[in-house]
C-alpha cells in the first residue's frame, strides 16, 4: 500500500514527493513483519525499516560460519541492528541513514566488501598508503573466502539489536537477550522524521 505524506522531504524539502509504503509479509519461522519505506520521489532520499506484528525484546544473534549452506541463511537487519564481524573487526553500526532489509549471509558479506571498496575509492583519493591498502586486500580476502565457503579462518555474524527485530534464521544460529549495559550501549539508528502539521 502507498500513501501521499504531507509533510516535506527531510533532505530536499519538496513537499509534493514524500510517498509511505507498506508491505506486511510473513518471513517463515518469525511470523508476520510489516516492511515500512518512507520515500522521496523528488530526491530520491529512502528509509526502510521491518516491523514485527509482536513486541521483541533487545536480543543478539550470533552464527559461527563453518559451512557452505551458513551463507544462505537468511538475515532479517532492523534499522536499530549494529552488524559485527569480530574476527576481522569489521562493524557496522546505524546511523542517521540506516535501513532495514531482509538478505541471506552472503548478501550480508557482500555489503561489507561493498563498504571496503568505498574505503579504498577515499584511500586512493587521500593518497594511497600501503598499509593501509594491504589492511583493505587482507579484509577483502577473507570475505571472498568466506563467501566462497572456504571457513578455514573462525569468521562469526553478529547482529545486536536493542530493538529485538532483526534476526538469523538457521539451526546454527544462537540467539539471547543483550543486557542492559549493551542495549544501552548500542546506537538506535535512525529516529522517525517528525513532521509538523
């Protein structure tokens, strides 16, 4: 379903593109979402966020990569979720701009290499240093590996949610509630535009 918004675009301000599209689908294992898209047809600007029909509590997932069939795992991400890879020290954390999806492991590896590759466009255009470019082909590596099915280095996914929606579904996969020092300590992602009326 889509709907007109009166109200102006947060970035470009047009006040005659702002659409809200719903979509409520049911992800096998979890039940029922509402996939919620907040979108600007003038600018483009997007916002995308998964909603489950019941209340969740702040919860960690963790999967251990040690075969081929843990890449199609499937991966719900919420707009609240910080995604670690701690072995290689990679993390991404919400912010302002941060959006939900729905993806499998493999999508997830992907958007970290993604992310490298725009670290390495900034690199080479502040001047190329080769410790720095050595970091970037070493984390490269082992995500291809990984994403190849070649675990011969321990590689974990981590999503820790303070809002409780994101989620791993595999048998493999280990769940439990964050503490309340580490909700606390966790970024919330992006706030709803407030919209005057």
């Amino acid at each position: 379903m889509e709907q007109v918004v009166d109200a102006p675009c947060p970035t470009c301000a047009d006040g005659e593109g702002l659409r809200l599209r719903t979509h409520i689908d049911e992800i096998p294992y979890f039940g029922e979402h509402t996939q919620v898209t907040l979108l600007c047809l003038a600018c483009g600007w997007r916002q995308t966020d998964l909603i489950p029909a019941e209340a969740q509590t702040p919860t960690g997932w963790e999967l251990n990569l040690t075969v081929r069939r843990h890449l199609t795992a499937r991966v719900v991400r919420s707009t609240a979720c910080t995604v670690r890879i701690p072995e290689l020290d990679l993390e991404v954390s919400p912010g302002a701009s941060s959006t939900g999806y729905v993806s499998n492991v493999e999508g997830v590896l992907q958007r970290f290499v993604d992310v490298l590759d725009i670290v390495e466009r900034d690199v080479v255009a502040h001047g190329d240093l080769p410790e720095e470019r050595a970091a970037l082909d070493h984390l490269r590596l082992r995500l291809a590996m990984a994403m190849a099915g070649q675990f011969d280095e321990p590689m974990t996914l981590m999503l820790l949610d303070p809002s409780g929606r994101s989620l791993i579904l595999d048998d493999d996969a280990e769940q439990r509630p964050l503490t309340p020092e580490e909700t606390e300590a966790l970024p919330m992602g992006p706030e709803p535009p407030v919209f005057s009326s």
